[in-house]
C-alpha cells in the first residue's frame, strides 16, 4: 500500500518565536470531513481535531527552527529545514511513506518524490492535517512564551505583527524571541 505524508508549516509571518512544520500520515479510515485548512478553525475546534489525529494517524512529527536560526537562513529556509525535520522523524517511524504533498509553490528536498500543492492546506487531507498540527503546536509554545514574557502578550496574538505586539516592542525593546531581521514598525 502507498501512502501520502502531508506537511504543511505555521510561524512564517509572525515577528517572534519558531516556525513548526508537520509531518502526517493518515490512514483509509480516518474521517476526512471533518479536516479544514487550519486557519478557518476556531480554536476549539482545532484542538478537536488535533487530538482525533494524533489519535488516528499512521504517524506524525513535529519540526521547528528557532528564532535565531530563521534570523540565519531567513523564514524560507528556515520553513524548508523544520519540514525536512518534521519528515525526517516520520519517515523513521513510519518507513511505509512513498510520496509527500507539501503546501505552498516550493517543497522541501527530500528523499521521496515531493511535490508542493498552492492551498494544499485546503485541498489535501494530509496538508490539511498537518496545517492543524503545526497550527496547534506553535500556539502552544507562544502561550507558554507568553508565561515567560508577559509583557509582550504572546498569548493573544502569538507573535504576528498585531498594534499590540510591534507597540510592546516599542515600548520594552525586542523580546529574547524575537526575530531580530524582521522589521518592526
């Protein structure tokens, strides 16, 4: 049997912390109706599905880059090295994998036929999966950030460039987070 690992990422446009990509595997029976790109989810619901597919999947794996790492590369590259980690961990758990959709017009280098999909995070259950794993575990970690940060309100907006945000960094400087190539208006 072949079987498609989606990845998709989270963390591209915000102003501080990581970038997370996912790596999913699902299987025939996993019930695909209720996927949606991330992004039109509420939080709630997110979680939901989160867990169903953390519960279900064949396999998934979570990638990062941090912040001083993206200042490095840049956000592309960045995004390129966590998806190729996010794969790498599944692949080793789940060698089955013959093929990878990717969202987006570029797609990491792999060891697999790859193939990057524009609004694969809205068509393709596995991206769609991925997007709602990586999605949920950056938001995780900003929270947890915001704990150590409070002043910058990572919680609320998880370190996108929000009024509020840019004006914390006005008023304290940037955050031990930050990335420090991105401009801050």
């Amino acid at each position: 049997m072949s079987y498609i690992c989606g990845i998709d990422e989270a963390g591209r446009g915000p102003l501080a912390g990581p970038v997370c990509a996912a790596a999913v595997v699902l299987p025939p029976s996993f019930p695909i109706e209720v996927l949606a790109d991330s992004k039109t989810l509420s939080p709630r619901k997110r979680s939901e599905i989160e867990s169903l597919i953390k519960e279900s999947a064949l396999v998934w794996a979570l990638g990062w880059v941090n912040h001083k790492d993206i200042d490095v590369l840049n956000i592309l590259e960045a995004t390129m090295v966590a998806m190729r980690k996010a794969f790498d961990k599944a692949y080793h758990m789940f060698p089955n994998i013959s093929s990878v959709v990717v969202d987006g017009n570029k797609a990491p280098q792999l060891s697999l036929h790859t193939e990057a999909v524009v609004r694969g995070d809205s068509l393709i259950a596995e991206i769609m999966a991925a997007s709602i794993l990586a999605k949920q575990g950056r938001d995780r970690l900003m929270v947890h950030l915001h704990n150590l940060y409070p002043e910058y309100g990572y919680a609320s907006h998880k370190g996108y460039p929000t009024k509020a945000h840019i004006k914390a960094c006005q008023e304290f400087g940037p955050s031990p987070i930050q990335r420090l190539t991105y401009s801050i208006r």
